[in-house]
C-alpha cells in the first residue's frame, strides 16, 4: 500500500488538510477488510456445498493412492458398504471389499488405470459389512501432477444391484419360458404321436375285427345252408370255430377297450377277494382247446389256495394275454407252463413257454404298443401288438410289478407281481 506523506507545519504536527483526509482512507480499508470477508464466507459457502454434494452424491465417489489406498470416500459409498465414517477409519485397501473373484480382476485392472490414466465401466462385487455382495460399475480418471506422475484417481461408482436383479430375472423369466416351450413341444409330440397312434389303432381294430366277424358270418350261413344232423360231428365242428371266432373277438375288443381306457386315463378297478389259483385254473381250461390245436400242453398243477384282494377283471385280462402269447409263439409239440408261489408280500404268477424267445436288443420294444418284433406267431396266428403293452398297463393299475427271462430259440418266462395287500 502506497505511504500517505504528510505536510507538517513549521512546529512539526500534520497540517489540517492532510488530517481532513483520514476517515475517507479508513472507510475504504474498512471495506476493502468487508469485502474480503465477504469473499472468504462465500468460498467456506461454495466449499460446503461441493463438500455436501460430494458425500450426499447419488452415486459412490472415492479417490486412491498408487497402491489403491483410499485418500477419500464420500458418505453414499461408505452407507452403502454399512460403515459409519469413525467404523472406516484409515489405511484400508480398496481391495479389502472386493470378493476373491473381484480382487483378482482389480490387480489387473488397477494396474493399467496407472499406466493409461482412465478406466471405464467396470465390473466388480464388493462386499459389505454384514458380508452381503454389492455389484458395481465403476469407472475412473487419474491425476497426475506437473512432471506426469500418479497422485490419485477420482473414482465414481454406480450401484449396479437393481439391474443385475432384473437381469437375473430376465433370465429367470426367459429360462421359464423356454421350459414352458420345450414343454409345448413335448406335449405337441405327444399329441401328434396319440393322434397317429389312434388312426393305427382304428385301422388295425377293423382289420382284426373283419376276421372273426367273417368267420362267424360264413359260419353261421353255412349252419342256415346245410343240413347238419342234431350233434352231428359236422355241426359240433362249426359250432366250435363260431366259438373260437367269438372268443378271439371278445378277447380283441377287451384289449381295445384297455387300450382306449388307458390313453383317457379312465380305467376303474373294483376291488374284491378272490382266489387267484381258481381263476388260473378256469382260464387254462379254456385255452385248454386252444392249444390241443397246435398239440400244446398247458401244465398247472397247483392245489393250494391264494387269495387276493384285487380287480378280478384286470388280473384275467392279464393272464390271457400272457397266456394267449405263450400259446402263439410257442412250437406245435411243445409245452407252456404255470405257476403261482407267494414271495414276501407279493403274489408271484409265473408263465413259461418253449417258444422262439426275445432277442436282448428288442427287450426295450416289449411293452410298448403295436411292436412287431422278430418273433412271430408259429401257426399263423393274430397278432395286434397290444396284448404286452396292455399287460404292463394293467399291472402298474394294480401297484404291481412284471419282469421278463428270455433267451432266444429256448422261450421265456414272464412273471407277474401283485401286492398282497389290501390298500
């Protein structure tokens, strides 16, 4: 500041003009001193408000020194970590808050933001207080000073929790959604191979039922047309192909019937005690005829009784297919045998034939409908390809089991397993 050089008078003291002069000087370094103190309000002022918005930020803002030592973290940050700024404290490594996975992956990183000065977007999952992971996008500049050396890197990170959950739930919801198709699908298939399955089924049902229908047809004209004396071995005869003709076609349409029942899920099992060595002994009685025809002798002996609580019709049904395959596929001369033993809470029906046998590649095709498999009926017969696919549906009804022997060119073993008990 300039120095004001006062006039004195001839005794030494300042003039009156000069002293006139003093207040106007004073008032303006009185307001130069207001001003300044003004200015030094509105710099503590403008420093807060950067300081507020730097801690209050809507995002997590922290600085770190070339060892990625923080130097700063604002409040957002540290409230989303779960620390309070004393619980903080000093010297933590940014590190320190990253999962293992993420730690790795800051070694690298870290190391070229030193080198080229910027990073951009990246990804890491800190970990907070109470151990929770907190994903996090962040990105960074570097400060260096005069000569280009690293000072410290102004960090800003964004919490990444809500999008990587709606993306989690994308996929989630995509995932479902593809079950869901692949479902669709699966069931379109289903449908497309049934709808296939019915239009077979129709054609093989007219086919197999033209048969005995024509039989019973001729015979019966020949009946009406010839003269048969009454008993006559001529009109026992035809009587007895219109019965076998009849059987063969009660035994096609049960089967049909089954089959239907089975694919609408409608079959109803009424439960009652009965003695199944009495309903095997009736049932080989009645195919007794039917293999004298290809000198087949059926062989069950058994003189005990063994009652059990089940669906009558169902475990007939199964016995006759079992048995009329035994007889089918077994060579004229030989021999199809029966038995019934207890084994622990089951009941074990056992048929065996001295037939052509199964051959283990075709084993997985057994049980599944309308399979024609190597073998093939030794006289001739009908085969539809429903019998064994109708036997295992029948034995899973029953909460029971069927397992099957074979070797072929020496004939097979089939062995039912039905529950003793009562439920």
């Amino acid at each position: 500041m300039r120095k004001t050089k006062f006039k004195r008078t001839a005794g030494g003291r300042p003039s009156v003009a000069h002293l006139a002069d003093l207040p106007s000087k004073y008032m303006r370094l009185l307001n130069t001193a207001r001003l300044l103190y003004q200015k030094k309000q509105y710099l503590e002022e403008a420093f807060n408000q950067v300081e507020d918005f730097y801690n209050n930020a809507p995002c997590g803002l922290h600085s770190l020194d070339k060892d990625g030592r923080f130097l700063r973290i604002n409040d957002t940050e540290l409230k989303w970590l779960g620390y309070t700024r004393e619980e903080f404290g000093k010297e933590h490594v940014f590190s320190d808050f990253l999962s293992e996975k993420s730690k790795l992956k800051f070694a690298v990183e870290f190391s070229k933001f030193i080198e080229c000065g910027t990073a951009r977007d990246l990804e890491f999952e800190m970990i907070r207080k109470d151990g929770t992971p907190l994903p996090v996008l962040l990105s960074a500049s570097a400060i260096t000073d005069k000569q280009g050396n690293f000072v410290m890197s102004r960090s800003v990170v964004l919490d990444i929790s809500a999008s990587k959950k709606a993306e989690s739930d994308l996929r989630h919801s995509h995932g479902s959604l593809q079950a869901k198709n692949e479902a669709l699908a699966s069931a379109n298939e289903k449908l497309f191979r049934m709808s296939n399955e019915k239009t077979m089924f129709l054609d093989i049902a007219t086919h197999d039922l033209q048969l005995p229908l024509s039989a019973i047809s001729m015979l019966s004209e020949t009946l009406i047309k010839e003269t048969f004396e009454p008993g006559s071995p001529e009109q026992h005869q035809v009587f007895e192909l219109i019965y076998d003709a009849a059987r063969e076609m009660k035994s096609l349409l049960s089967n049909y019937l089954s089959a239907s029942q089975s694919d609408a899920g409608r079959k109803e099992l009424f439960v009652t005690e009965f003695d199944l060595s009495v309903l095997l002994h009736d049932i080989c009685g009645r195919f007794t005829a039917v293999a004298a025809k290809k000198n087949i002798s059926i062989h069950f002996s058994n003189t005990r009784s063994y009652l059990l609580f089940s669906d009558r019709e169902s475990c007939q049904q199964i016995i006759e297919n079992l048995l009329s395959n035994a007889i089918k596929y077994t060579y004229p001369g030989k021999n199809v045998y029966l038995s019934i033993e207890r084994k622990h809470n089951n009941l074990a029906l056992s048929i065996r034939d001295e037939g052509q046998g199964i051959s283990p590649d075709e084993r997985p095709l057994l049980f599944q409908r309308f399979q024609k498999l190597s073998a093939r009926p030794t006289a001739g017969e009908l085969s539809t390809g429903l019998g064994l696919s109708i036997v295992k549906y029948l034995v899973d009804k029953l909460k029971g089991d069927i397992t099957v022997e074979s070797e072929p060119g020496k004939g097979s073993l089939f062995t039912v397993f039905l529950p003793l008990e009562k439920d």
